[in-house]
C-alpha cells in the first residue's frame, strides 16, 4: 500500500528547516568554538559547502527516485543492494542519536533542574503520537514550531548585533586546521536535516520537481540563520563560550537583554521540537523502506490504512530513542549521530555520481568534493564517537549477512 502524496513545497522546506533549525542553533557553538577557535566561521563554512554538495546529490537522486526511504532507496537502484543497506543504516542509527539529542536539548532548556530525563522521554512520546495520526498533521506542527523559534533566534540576533560596537569579547583560541576540521564535523551535524524531505518522496505532491527546490530553499534559509547567529556569538561572547549549556542565553545576557531569555528559552524549546518531529518522521519512512526489503523486520513495514503512515515503525523508533535518553548524554549523542550521517552522504554522493543521462543534474565535480568532504569530517570526530559508530555499523552489515545466509537455505 504506497503513501499518500499531501505535501506542498512549503510543508517540504517547513520540514527541512525544522531539522536543520533545531538544537544544533542553540547548542553546537560551544562545542564547535571550541575546537576550531578563531577559525569558526571558516569551519561553518566547510560545513555549508559540504552539505551543499550533498544537499545536490539528494535532490539529483530523488527526482530520479521518487520514493521513500532517501539514499537507502537510491544507493539500492543505482549502486547495488549492500550499498543501499549500509547507506539506511548509517542514516537510522546516526538519526536515532539526533532525535535523543533534540530531546535532551529540549529538556534542558524547558524542564526544572531534576526533570530534565522524564521531559525529554514525554517529548519523544508526544510527537510519536503526532506522527501516528498523519504526515499534514506533522508538516503543519512542524511550520508553527519554526516559525516560533525564528522569532526566538530573531530577538537573540537583533540584540546581539545592536551591542556588538561597544562588546569586549574574549578573544578566541588559535585556529588549526584539525580544529577548524573538527568544528566543520559538529556543524554538520546541524546542517544535516535537508535529508527529511528526500526520504518523504511517496507524500511530497509532484516530487521530481518539489524535492530538489525544497531541499535547496531549506539548506539556503539554514546556512543564512547560522551565519548570522554565529557571527553574534563571536562578536559578543567570543571565548566566554565554550563551556557554555545556553550561549544564546548568556548572549542576551551579556547585550543587557536577559528579560528576553524565558523567549529565547522557549524558542529553543520549539526548534528542538521541531527538529524532533521531522526526525522522527524521516527515521520511520527509511525504517519503512528497509523493512519493505527485508533489511530491518518485515514487520515494520505495516502502513495503518486509516492515517497512511508507518505506524509501527514510528512506535519501534521512538521506543530506541527514549532508551537512548535514558542511558546517554547530549555530546556523545552528536558525535555518533554526525558519524551515521556522513556515512550515510557519502553513499550519497557515490550513487549521484552514478547517474547518468537526463537524471544528471549537476556536475560530477561536486558529488566528489561532496564525498571528499565527508571522508575528511568523519575522520576528524571524536575516537570514542567514531569507534562506537563503526561497530554499530559492523553489527547491522551481521545482521544482513546472517539474514541472507538463512533465507537461502
């Protein structure tokens, strides 16, 4: 039974700018100031380029592909099914760790100092009931949550910018390449939500020419907002920070602004609903799509006939993450998720780059120095982050060994 195709152009970029206007806006910068210095803005922008480049090999694909499941499906038709499962995968698990870091960011700013676990395991329950009763249903939570969040992120960057001529900020360590590298890495992570909208190709109405214009208009609204709200950061905060849990709370602080904070608080809050909710979705539409082919249990692959969605593998998705909540913190949680993603972009761009013919959209060039890009992030992760990662992706390529061994006998 296919999906129901009820997704405009406007409910795409909705869903793709609340992936990428989440969390990562109101938490990565401490972590990514920290490791790249003075050279921050430079890591943004090795962050936008790659996500470009990989934004382009989504949206070539998907025209070419108009189906659930994203580089899952695509990697499967254009590359050969091995490819295609470790692109799913990688894309579920990385995935997975984002929606418990949307959580827990979410709860940190919304909850009371010792409720932070049971916020964050109700956020998850909620906004897997939203997705059980329909896509319009999320598109349309989705737009209000963005655009409550871009009114927070608004107020955070007006004030900043209107103290930033009489600000002393801390200046920022020495940039290093391997620094500025690392911080490309923790960006990305915030950048990566463009991939929403290609796994939804079965509810997106018209999808060889929707999705391409989508993921372009979200990733260019994303990268515009980051701009600017890192370059506030640097100007106004500088070191003071790293370390921080809220540095856009301490912004407004230091602008002499802190009556706006509960604003920006619960703007932060939206943007990690939000992010969550279109997470959660793109989870379920691969997990659909792997379930179809027998990659993940057939089971999941159920579509309730009433609301049109995957219901049980919605329920499956959100049962791990909230195991997650219960067990990890925010920044292992990033740095696992940015491993599974860059797998997941570089299979991307390996597939785009098979295309040929009228499916081909944009040069060659820019699926290598997309997939160069992504070998060159991934290596730069944390050890820890980097070696859970590839035995997560070891036991998945097991599994699938040890499925195909059994149902050929």
């Amino acid at each position: 039974m296919p999906l129901a195709r009820r997704l405009t152009l406007a409910d795409a970029v909705a869903i793709g700018l609340g992936s990428m206007i989440g969390a990562g806006v109101f938490a990565v910068w401490a972590p990514a100031i920290g490791v790249a210095g003075s050279g921050i803005l430079i890591a943004l922008a090795i962050a936008a380029v790659v996500a470009y480049c990989n934004a382009t090999s989504s949206a070539q694909l998907a025209a070419a592909h108009p189906v659930a499941g994203g580089t899952y499906a695509y990697a499967r038709a254009e590359i050969g099914p091995w490819w295609g499962f470790i692109a799913g995968w990688s894309f579920v698990i990385g995935k997975i760790a984002s929606c418990a870091a949307m959580a827990m960011t979410f709860a940190a700013y919304a909850a009371p100092a010792g409720w932070q676990v049971p916020v964050a395991v109700a956020a998850v329950v909620l906004l897997a009931v939203v997705n059980c009763f329909g896509v319009t249903r999320t598109a349309l939570v989705t737009r209000i949550l963005v655009v409550c969040s871009l009114l927070g992120l608004a107020v955070a960057v007006g004030f900043g910018f209107a103290a930033a001529p009489t600000a002393s900020p801390t200046p920022l360590p020495d940039a290093t390449v391997y620094g500025v590298l690392q911080g490309a890495g923790l960006l990305f992570f915030a950048f990566a939500g463009y991939a929403r909208i290609a796994t939804m190709g079965e509810e997106v109405v018209d999808p060889a020419r929707t999705i391409p214009r989508a993921i372009v208009f979200a990733l260019g609204g994303a990268v515009v907002v980051y701009a600017l709200v890192g370059a506030v950061v640097v100007l106004v905060l500088g070191a003071e920070v790293i370390g921080s849990t809220a540095p856009l709370v301490d912004l407004l602080t230091a602008a002499g602004a802190s009556a706006w904070t509960p604003v920006l608080r619960v703007a932060a809050a939206a943007a990690s609903l939000g992010a969550l909710l279109a997470l959660l979705t793109g989870i379920g539409r691969t997990t659909l799509a792997m379930a179809r082919e027998g990659d993940v249990p057939r089971f999941l692959a159920k579509i309730d006939r009433r609301h049109q969605v995957p219901q049980r593998a919605e329920i499956a998705i959100a049962l791990i993450v909230i195991a997650i909540v219960l067990v990890a913190d925010l920044r292992g949680a990033i740095g696992f998720s940015s491993f599974g993603v860059l797998l997941y972009y570089l299979i991307a761009n390996a597939a785009a780059f098979r295309q040929t013919g009228r499916a081909r959209r944009y040069p060659r060039v820019v699926q290598v120095l997309g997939a160069l890009g992504c070998l060159v992030l991934v290596n730069t992760l944390p050890v820890f982050a980097s070696l859970v990662g590839t035995a997560v992706v070891l036991l998945g390529v097991g599994y699938r060994v040890l499925r195909l061994r059994f149902t050929r006998a």
